[in-house]
C-alpha cells in the first residue's frame, strides 16, 4: 500500500506543479489578459509555503507533501518573476497575513515544541491569504488562470489517494477546499462570458 501512496503522491506533486509553468506562461503574456503578479504576496506565499513544509514534515506528513514542495519551489520561481513582469505595491491583507502566520506558527512552535499545532497555524494563515485571491476572482474571474487552476486542483485531488496520516487530512483537505472556490469562480466567470 505504501508503494501505491508513493506512486500517488509523486503523480499529484507533477500534476500540481505544472500549474506553476503555466501562471508564468500567463504572466508572459501580451494580451490583455496577462496575469500580474503582486511581488510581496509570491514572496511571502514562497516563506510561508517553506514554514508550512517544515512543520508539516516535523507533525509527521509523508507522502503529501510532494505537492506542497512543489508549491514551494513554483512560489520562488514565480516570485522571481514578480520582480520583473508584477507589480511592487503595498502589503495588503493576504500578505500581512502570510507574514504573520508564519511568526505565529514559528513561535507555537518555540513556545510549545508542537509541530501539529504550528503547522494547523501557518494553514490557517494560508487560507485567509487567499482571500484577496478569492475576492479579486469573484469580481474578475478572467485575472487567473483558468488551465493553471485546474492544474493545482486536479493535483490536490489526487494527492487524496496518497494519505497516510492524520496531519495530512488537514492539509490536503484544507487546501483542496480553498483552491476548488477559486477554480469554482473563474470557471463561473468563464461560463458567464
């Protein structure tokens, strides 16, 4: 069974990741419907990613978290490209709260010496980051990337088959939630155009 977890989580991380060429494909864009990538928020998406994969590994996750070390790196790749082709403004609510998270989680853990609770932490930061994401999505539906989404999504689903452990529920389930919503709203949008 572990061999067949393995195989699974290997096919989801490649899935999953090769949503990150095609958001960069979307930033390289000429068209109006190039995608513009927000510097801080990738850079802070790529730490809090980092933090995530610490603690998630030290809670006990196995398999899984393949696709999370592939967003990992597809975050520092993207944010390598956000300093060229996006957009340096301000800190906004996602990435404050990216930042933040990742103290809060590193600190439970130096405070408490509990990678779980860390982990559940950096997670919970990480979905109300995404939503500045979700709010720019429902009100334009055509500033994401439709392929790239469905890429990540599929991805998620199948990390499902490589579970082996209880913090990994927590993660895939979560992450596969939030990320449906996003791909839900601009499948909408491209419905409704």
């Amino acid at each position: 069974m572990e061999d067949f977890r393995f195989v699974f989580a290997v096919v989801a991380a490649v899935v999953s990741f090769i949503a990150h060429p095609l958001y960069i494909r979307a930033i390289l864009r000429k068209d109006e419907e190039r995608t513009v990538p927000h510097l801080f928020t990738w850079l802070l998406s790529a730490v809090l990613a980092g933090v995530e994969l610490f603690f998630f590994e030290a809670a006990g996750g196995r398999w899984t978290m393949f696709v999370l070390a592939g967003d990992f790196v597809g975050f520092i790749v993207i944010t390598g490209f956000s300093f060229r082709y996006g957009k340096n403004g301000h800190f906004d609510f996602g990435d404050w709260t990216c930042l933040l998270g990742a103290l809060v989680s590193v600190s439970v853990y130096v405070v408490f010496h509990n990678a779980l609770w860390a982990f559940v932490m950096a997670i919970f930061a990480d979905v109300l980051a995404l939503i500045p994401t979700i709010r720019k999505t429902y009100e334009s539906p055509e500033s994401e990337d439709f392929v790239a989404w469905s890429f990540t999504c599929a991805g998620n689903a199948l990390n499902f088959l490589a579970l082996s452990a209880d913090v990994e529920w927590i993660y895939v389930l979560t992450i596969f939630i939030i990320d449906q919503i996003v791909w839900i709203l601009i499948f909408r949008g491209r419905k409704n155009k």
